[in-house]
C-alpha cells in the first residue's frame, strides 16, 4: 500500500507553460496573443488533418493506427454518453448502471459488462443472489448485487464502495477487497485504499461537484466532461488545493468562481478553449 501525498508536497518546479505564455507576451505583446494562439490553432487543424487521412489509410485491413487511447474506448462501444449527458441502463439482470458524461460500456452477457472509458454507478438487482462482473482496462471487477461507483481510464482505475464488497482482480494478478465506504485508487503498480463519502463522490449526478483538499488539476478533469471545448491548465495551477461547491450545469460560471477564490487566472481562447494558469 501506498500513502496518498498531500497537496503542497512537492517543491516548486519550472513551468514549461507559465514559461511559454510569458515569452509569447514579451514577444507579440499582450494584445496579439490572441492571434498567436490561432495561427498554433490553424496548424495543429492541419497537422491533425494530414495524420488523420495517414491514420484512414492505415486503416485498411489493419485497424485503426493513430488515436487517442480514451477515444479509441469509446469508438465502438455498445453505449456512450455524450458531453454532459448522464444515461441509465439496465441489464438483463435488472442491474442499473448511471453512466456520467463521456462514458463507453461494452455489454457481456445478462450479469456482466466492460467499463471501457469514464464513469458509471452501478446498482446490482436486489432480488438475485448472482454478482456483476465488470472488466475494465486495468483488471477484473466482481461485486455483490449493492451499489458501488467504478471510474477508468488511461490514468487508473478507482472504485468506491456504498454498501457491496469489490473484488478487484488487478492486470498483474493481485487482488483486492473493497468493503462498504472505502475507495481504492489504482495508478499503475501503486494502489491505496482509504475511506470516502458516498455523497461527495457521487454528488456529480445532482449536477454538482463538492471537493475539499483536492487539486485543481482533479477538479479541472472533473469538468472536462461537461465543457464542449479543451480546458488546460499549467503545472504550477495543477499543484493548488482547492475546496467547495461547484456546479456542472455551468462549467464557466465555475470557471469564473474558482478564478475569484483561488490564484489562478481563467484565460478565455477561441474554440470554447480555457487555459487555467497560476496568477502567483
């Protein structure tokens, strides 16, 4: 097991963002900025445009050759949520599953479905003694027929527990328990399970967000499911601990609001885009 470090651990590092930004001011001046960023914009399109057709060609008889890993899970799900939308499913079992936005299920049989990308509460039918099976891209899940919410990604896998017993079958064999009220948090080798509030992790299905001690570069990935464009933030605005009420309803008006109660600055660009960077 490993313990979770706190936010404000690690020391000052350089930040190649904060770097860029200021060079890019110095330059241009603060006034073309702006147009900097769209002539970057107008090439990345047309550097996206020319690996994309490189990718279709690839393709054939191949499979798909260029991607990125979360998108790539959720091309040929059975089920995906879009930007903002919140699904529920039910099995042939009668288990329920609440997808939150830019989630991707692959279904398995009556008890049993893959978690290819995101989020989703699962709630297993309380008149069957048989247990869900989940599989996701880190290892095998197997719950009893309760209540539990499982995330994965590219990044880890967490799983909390409302009131089921997880088994978690890790990728390299390992395994683990997950009892009522406890969350694990799986990244890569290093895997720690400590105790979480049910209604705080799960508050995203009100349309809000609640955090406390938790960094902002959880809290900006937190939102990205609810915002149409790209939101980025530096290194240095990553490191900061943030805590409140957010709602994802309105991702700018959260936006705005952690901007007015922390030291980061919300820069507004083109293409729905925000660029979260430290103001200290």
């Amino acid at each position: 097991m490993t313990q979770n470090s706190q936010p404000g651990d690690q020391p000052p590092v350089h930040d190649p963002l904060e770097e860029t930004l200021r060079q890019i001011r110095h330059t241009v001046g603060a006034h073309g900025v702006g147009e900097h960023y769209m002539q970057q914009m107008r090439r990345r399109a047309f550097l996206r445009r020319g690996l994309l057709g490189g990718a279709a060609m690839a393709c054939t008889g191949a499979g798909l050759a260029l991607s990125e890993p979360d998108a790539l899970s959720e091309w040929n799900a059975d089920l995906r949520t879009k930007t903002g939308e919140i699904q529920q499913v039910r099995l042939a079992s009668g288990t329920q599953l609440t997808l939150a936005p830019h989630s991707a299920v692959n279904f398995a049989g009556p008890d049993g479905f893959s978690l290819r990308h995101g989020t989703t509460i699962v709630r297993g039918a309380q008149d069957r003694l048989a247990s869900v099976q989940i599989e996701t891209r880190h290892g095998l899940l197997e719950m009893s027929s309760q209540e539990a919410q499982i995330r994965a990604d590219h990044a880890g896998l967490d799983v909390l527990s409302h009131n089921a017993v997880v088994r978690v079958t890790a990728r390299n064999g390992q395994e683990y328990r997950v009892k009522s009220g406890e969350r694990l948090r799986m990244r890569g080798q290093n895997v720690h399970i400590a105790p979480a509030e049910w209604a705080m992790a799960t508050a995203w299905t009100g349309g809000q967000l609640i955090v406390e001690n938790t960094l902002m570069q959880d809290v900006v990935e937190a939102f990205r499911p609810y915002w149409s464009g790209p939101i980025y933030i530096s290194g240095r605005a990553a490191r900061i601990p943030v805590a409140g009420v957010f709602s994802l309803s309105s991702v700018s008006q959260s936006l705005e609001q952690i901007a007015e109660a922390f030291p980061v600055k919300v820069m507004a660009m083109p293409f729905q885009t925000r660029l979260v960077v430290s103001s200290v």
